[in-house]
C-alpha cells in the first residue's frame, strides 16, 4: 500500500470523509415490542445498557461521552486483585501505586494521592474525603467477586452528578444479593498483596435475598530504590451485607451496610513537624462503615430512585485523627415526555461533620460542618429520531464548600448509522475546595539558614474558591467488521484556579527562641490548557480469543495567575504517553491465559518543593514498562485456579511523584501471585 | 537550539502522518451492522419466549400439551413483568403460551419451561434432575457451568446474553433441539 501525502490533510475533511462512506440503518434503543418481534439471531447482537453517564440506562454506543465499562469477564481476566489496579485497564485512566495501600488515580490529568477531579461511587455513596480533598482507595478493599461492573465516564459529568466529577466518574455497581446466592470462598497469595473474601448468600422466601460477606486484605510493603523492604504496609478486615426484597414487580427495596478497620504503615515527608519515625516512618489507622437505603421503582420506560446512606470513616494517620461523618438523601426519576424528550431529574440532600484531632492538631479548627443541597434536570432531545440527539442538562447546588455553582453541559450525538457515533460536548464543572484548602495547617522544618531554625506552615486560606473547568469534548465511535471496533475521544480543558502556594517574605521570629518563619499558603494561583486524546482498537477475533490496544497522549500548559512566587499544588503529574496492550485467549475448553502489557510515560513535572525538602533527582517518576500474564483454569465443581505475576520485566520500579503529597512513594515490586476462587 | 525545534517540528508533522494513516485505515475497513441496546431483564425474556419455537418436546409430554405451552417461572424474577407484557402481545396474535408464576417446584410437572430465578436455584437443585426427566426445560440466567440439571444458561458475557446448551442431557431426556439454536449457541458438551 502506498501512503499518499499528508500534507494537506485537515482532520475536518476527514470526519467528513469517514462518515459520508456509510450510510444504513438507525442506532435504536429496544422496546419490549420490537423485543418480542426481534429474531433470536438478533436478541444475541444486541447489548445490554449502561448507567453512569445521565443516571438511566442507556446505550454506551449511544453515550454521548467518552464511556468504558469493565465487565466481570474482564475482572476475571486480569490479574488485578483490587479495584484501583483494575482500572489500569481503562483507556485515558492515570493509575499509579504510591504506596502498599495508596494510589493516584485520575484521567485527564492533574493526578495526585488525592486526586479531587474524579468523583468514585459504590451504589451510589461517595467515596470523596472533603477532609483530604480525595480519595482513599485503601477504603476500596470489597472484593472483586462481589463487583456487577464498573462503569468509567472520563471527562465532566457535573450536570447530572455534581462537584468534583471534573475529570471523570468511576461508577463500581456491585452484585445484587440475587446473583451471588451459594458460598464463595476466594484467596489470593502474592508479593504484594494477600487477601481472602468469604461469601455467603441465600433467599429468605420468594422475594428477599441476602448476603453476608467478609474479607481480610493484607497489602506487603513495596520496596525501597534499592530493592530493600519500604516501611510500608496495610492490612484491613471488612465485614458486611446486603438485603435486597422485591416488593411488587416494580419495586425493589435494598439495604447495604459494612464495617472495616485496619492498621497502615507509611513513609511521610520527614520534614513534616509532626511525631514521626526520624526518616519519617508512620503508622496508623483506619475504620469506618456505612449503611445505605434504596428504593427503586420501574415501570417500563419509567423509573424513580431515592436513597438513603450513611458513612462513617475515620483515620488516624501523621500524629492525626480524622473522622468524617455523612448523611444524604437523594432522589432521581427518568420519564419520556412525548415523542422527542427524555428527562432525567433528581434532588439530594447532603450533611457531613468532620472532626480533627491529634497532638499537631493539622486543621484551624477541630469541627467542621457542611451542607449540600442540589437538583438536576437533564433532556435528551432527540432532533433527528435515531440519529441526532441534543443532550442538555445542569445541576444547580448550594453548599458550604462551593458556595452556590451552575454546572451546565451540552452535548450533541449524531449516529449516521448502527455502526458509529460522532460526539461533542461543552460543559463546566466544579471542583468543591476541600478542608485540605481552607483550613489546614501543616507546619514543616527546613533545618537551617544563616544559622537559624528554618520553619514553614502550609495553611488554608479560608476565601480559597473553588476551582472550574470550561471542558471542550469530542469522540468518535465505530464497529469495523471482524471484530474490530475503535472509540476515540479528544479533550480540551480550561482549568481555573487551580492550588498553588505562595512563598512569602522569610520573617525572623525572636520567640520562643530565634528563628525563621516562612508562611506558605494555599491561593489559587494557577489556571491550565489540558488537553489530549485517547484512544481504544478493540478486536474480538473470536469467542474466547480478543485483543485491546489502547493510547492516551495528554499534556497541559499552566499560567501563574498571582505574582510573586507561587508554585503550583495542583501540577500536571501525568505521563504525555501511555499505551497498553492487553490479550486474552482461551486456549483449550477451561484453560484461559492473559497478558497486559503498558508503557507508561515520565512524569515530568518537577516536584514542587524539590528544592526545598529532602528529595532526591532520582525521585522524579521515570517511564517504565510493565507486563502482567497469568494462566486460569476451571478445574471443576466451581473451583478455579489462577497463577501469574505482575510487573514481570523490572525488578521495581516508581510510578509516582510529584513532590506535593505528604506520603513518600516507594517502588512497586516483581510479584508472582496464586489465586484459588471455590463457589458451592 | 534552532535545529531541536526543526526537529521537534518534523518529528511532530511525523506523528501527525501517522495519526491520519492510522485513521484513514480504519475509516478503509467496511463497518459490520450492530442492533441496538435493550434492558438486560427484558432481552433476556424475549429470549427466553423466542426460544421456545426452536425446541421441540419428547413425545410423551406433547400428548397432554393441548396444543398450549406452559411457561413457568420459579421465583420473583426481574424478566417476569417483560415475559407478561410479550405473551399477553403475542395472544392477539394467536400463539398459544401460558404463563405460570410458582413459588415452589411442587406444580412444576405440567411446565414446559421452567425458568429458575437465581434466588431459588440452590433450593431446587435436588428437584431439577427429576424434572428434566418428564419433559420440563429447565432454564437459567447463570452459565450451565456448575449449574448441573439446567438444560439452557442465558448467562451475561460482557455485555451480551448468550445461550448455552446442555445438548447431551437435553437429549437424553427426549428433547429435540433446532439446529438453527445450535447454531447461535454455545453446546456444553
């Protein structure tokens, strides 16, 4: 094949192109009539719906956001043993160990430990910490045996979900009691990671099933650069159950609760004056639990949820005890209003109480009270039956954290035929300023200048607003033929506001004895350009042999906003380039064998106090390859063996830094792990 | 200086290149037809009735049918409202299909299909094998992998329903099984 010349090739010309070679039948969202009037051939082609994206099932085809959904083959088929390892199998996620129990996730960049962009569910609850403005992904420890799927929305899906779904949502929808009635046992020995996850389910009576279920995860400490044990480490016991009872046909009532605590090892920043280990070892705590209410109500085309949680969490972590305490309530109803809408509305009530304390009390005060109240509406107006759809939609809040925030989007589905979609979306979204911004005060030690004790604080800055996102989107999806199917997306980002820290004039402080006194805080010093593409060739050559490729290329430009010297919190942290390949083949009838392979770009962004605190050159996050490959086999009467390991090319390797995170990274280490799973 | 930016220049106009080859390659490749997206619980009824006309039962349970199918489903199960809503479409058009909801296995003998909700599968494991024996089809949502005494899994793989068939235990107890369901099925055998 001969490439003809490029030069003057504009990319409008060729969407122009690509849609204009086909033209066939509409994209359609099946009824029971057309169901029941369908061949048998037919009703094997057509999928099932997804949710996360306007809070009602619909077509991920037909999603007018960039979509994946991890599958429970696709939990089966990889080697992760925990939910944020299992991400990294998403096209555009950003997902990088730090720690035995901490990672940096986010997509679309601006990773950190606590990256506040993406907004994490579990059946509908937050998992967001407005202590540390994040989220920790060591509270996500329920096991993967109990996880329906994951549905994963990059880009902003404030209209309908509200603060903090800036970057994405990462939606984890678990089994219903139903689906998991038996006892499972499943246990996992690796280098990394030991875990084992009892469940038991049975139904009470024709309509009310539930479940019991407890697991005990021990995570092992990485490595240090030189291949010696890291202080690090966290081993957690959950216990919990669910209760689901279906009332009439159309309702079903649910009751989810869990209790969890466990004890953690990690490194801090030694300059941190707080009482740690001399190179800044910690241990600590955590605990918590939640108990969360549902009703839903369906009528063919129509539905109606409310919910009801509570969630209690607490750590006790760098000389500090934290807790948090929510309650929400919320309401959602999706109806078709004539011919052409489809509305998606819904209203939530939100309170928390968090409380600080410790012998470095980290925050100016040890009570925090805060409100959320918000509704939403959203309408898919469909222009062009089938083919063009218009989605617009907002959520209106009033809080105590963001203040009162419009949050709208517009997004515009135009499906020329069953076999792609072309997108495009505008949106604004909000990033609520957490505790972290507003109230904390982190006093650090620098050692000495000129012969004077040198001392900083890092505080909060209680007029600190919230940060916002103007998001410009674009994707395009198609079904080749043989399998092969392509779902690209673009993106564009003005970040406003962004965290930074003002350096302030050094002060020489006579009491209680001489020393200098530098006062860091928090302003919202930066905006940024982010931008990027992502992209996802899927091949299904046949049933039981698929293959993924998939290649992320994102960057930003970021601009000082104050003058003086600020130094930006809220850094980039994300590889310019990461590409994954995945395989998965069963090669004889109960044996499968899988491989993940991914390069994964530096991050270059320079740590922001590099200069100031005890880092190394060295502790910048270099490229690194790595590749995961694991054998399964169904041995029989629901017993199932899995042997592999993970990160096989390099003995360890970094994954993050950045310089702005008060936990040390250590290096993730070679692991072969051994799984049995045992259903009766 | 000025040639790392020539060169930064070429290397991107290169990346470039390839983006758009890479593109036009695909947009090259004709695209396959695809048919939409459904409701799980209501895809799964629809298969679970259309089915039905590709099994033919054994001889002595299609001397006392009448003529009328009995579809029994076994538990509260979220397909029952779709399977309602699709025979009660079906009757004015004259196929003749009964709809039976049970709570238990005891009147399970005059069923054609048995659809075991997941609830209940692990209380009538014992029952099923007898009942497969006089003519009953048993089906479910799970994979007939560790399902032992259901002739047909409609089991959720990634995001579509796929059917699985029990052929030799179908067989065994008198069934006839269309080729044309063979064909879009996964035989266990």
């Amino acid at each position: 094949m001969r490439l003809i010349s490029l030069r003057h090739f504009s990319f409008p010309s060729l969407i122009t192109a690509v849609l204009m070679l086909h033209a066939g039948t509409a994209l359609a969202q099946q009824g029971a009539d057309a169901l029941a009037s369908a061949s048998l051939e037919d009703l094997t082609q057509i999928s099932v719906d997804v949710s996360s994206f306007a809070r009602k099932d619909q077509d991920l085809w037909k999603t007018p956001a960039a979509a994946f959904v991890i599958t429970q083959q696709d939990i089966a088929h990889s080697a992760a043993s925990s939910i944020p390892e299992l991400l990294r199998m998403v096209p555009g996620m950003e997902v990088d160990q730090v720690d035995a129990g901490t990672w940096a996730i986010s997509a679309r960049g601006f990773n950190s430990v606590y990256a506040d962009r993406l907004l994490v569910l579990i059946d509908g609850r937050t998992l967001y910490s407005e202590i540390y403005s994040g989220v920790h992904w060591d509270q996500v420890d329920l096991p993967l045996d109990l996880v329906e799927r994951i549905e994963v929305i990059r880009g902003p899906g404030a209209a309908v979900w509200g603060a903090n779904a800036v970057n994405g949502i990462v939606n984890i929808i678990t089994k219903k009691p139903r689906k998991t009635i038996g006892t499972r046992v499943s246990s996992t020995i690796s280098r990394v990671n030991d875990q084992v996850a009892v469940t038991y389910g049975a139904p009470i009576g024709d309509r009310v099933q539930f479940r019991a279920n407890a697991n005990f995860v021990d995570r092992r400490p990485l490595e240090t650069s030189s291949g010696t044990l890291a202080f690090d480490g966290e081993n957690t016991l959950r216990g919990g159950g669910r209760i689901d009872w279906q009332r009439t046909w159309a309702d079903t009532l649910s009751l989810s609760g869990d209790l969890y605590g466990g004890h953690l090892r990690q490194n801090v920043l030694r300059e941190i004056a707080v009482p740690v280990g001399p190179n800044g070892e910690d241990t600590g705590s955590i605990a918590g639990g939640f108990l969360n209410g549902q009703w839903e109500h369906k009528t063919g085309q129509t539905s109606s949820a409310v919910a009801v949680y509570f969630d209690d969490q607490s750590r006790h972590e760098i000389g500090d005890y934290d807790r948090m305490r929510t309650a929400d309530v919320d309401y959602q109803a999706h109806r078709a209003a004539g011919e052409s809408n489809d509305l998606v509305w819904g209203g939530e009530f939100r309170f928390t109480d968090d409380h600080t304390a410790g012998s470095v009390l980290l925050t100016t005060r040890s009570e925090y009270r805060h409100y959320l109240v918000d509704g939403f509406l959203q309408d898919d107006l469909t222009l062009v039956r089938d083919r063009l759809i218009l989605t617009l939609g907002s959520k209106l809040e009033e809080g105590s954290l963001a203040g009162f925030q419009v949050q709208p989007s517009a997004r515009l589905l135009w499906a020329p035929d069953t076999k792609q979609s072309l997108w495009a979306a505008v949106s604004r979204a909000v990033v609520a300023p957490a505790i972290q911004e507003r109230g904390i005060v982190v006093p650090l030690h620098f050692g000495t200048l000129d012969g004077l004790p040198e001392t900083a604080t890092i505080t909060g800055s209680a007029d600190f607003k919230p940060e916002y996102v103007k998001a410009f989107e674009a994707g395009y999806r198609r079904r080749l033929k043989h399998g092969l199917s392509l779902d690209l997306a673009g993106f564009y980002n003005r970040n406003y506001r962004l965290t930074a820290i003002a350096v302030s004039q050094y002060t020489v402080v006579p009491t209680p004895e001489p020393h200098i006194a530098i006062s860091l805080p928090y302003v919202n010093g930066y905006d940024a350009h982010s931008f990027g593409i992502e992209s996802l060739l899927s091949w299904d050559v046949r049933p039981g042999l698929s293959f993924r490729i998939s290649e992320t290329c994102e960057e930003a430009h970021t601009f000082q906003r104050l003058p003086g010297s600020v130094y930006i919190v809220d850094s980039f942290s994300t590889p310019r380039n990461n590409v994954f390949g995945s395989a998965s083949w069963e090669f004889r009838p109960k044996w499968s064998a899988d491989a993940f392979l991914s390069r994964v770009g530096a991050i270059s962004t320079p740590p922001v106090l590099a200069t100031e605190v005890s880092l190394q050159a060295g502790d910048y996050a270099p490229a690194y390859t790595r590749l995961d490959l694991h054998v399964s086999h169904a041995i029989g009467h629901g017993f199932d063996l899995t042997a592999g390991g993970t990160n096989l090319l390099t003995p360890r390797h970094i994954e993050f830094f950045d310089g702005t995170d008060l936990i040390y990274p250590n290096y993730v280490p070679r692991s072969l792990f051994l799984r049995a799973k045992w259903s009766f | 200086m000025k040639s790392t930016v020539h060169r930064r220049a070429l290397i991107r106009q290169v990346r470039t290149a390839c983006g758009c080859a890479f593109a036009m390659l695909i947009a090259s490749v004709p695209a396959s037809a695809q048919a939409g997206t459904a409701n799980e619980d209501a895809l799964r009824a629809a298969m679970l009735i259309n089915m039905m006309r590709f099994i033919e039962w054994p001889s002595h349970k299609q001397d006392v049918d009448r003529g009328q199918t009995v579809l029994c489903i076994l538990g509260a199960d979220p397909i029952g409202p779709s399977v309602d809503r699709i025979v009660q479409s079906q009757a004015a058009s004259g196929r003749l299909v009964q709809v039976r909801h049970l709570a238990s296995t005891d009147s399970a003998g005059g069923c054609h299909v048995l659809y075991v909700s997941l609830g209940e599968r692990k209380h009538v494991e014992h029952s099923l094998p007898a009942l497969v024996d006089a003519g009953v089809l048993t089906v479910g949502e799970n994979s007939n992998t560790n399902t032992p005494a259901q002739l047909i899994g409609l089991p959720l793989v990634d995001d579509h329903i796929h059917i699985e068939v029990n052929l030799p235990q179908a067989q065994h107890a008198g069934f006839t099984i269309s080729s044309k369901l063979l064909r879009l099925a996964t035989v266990n055998h």
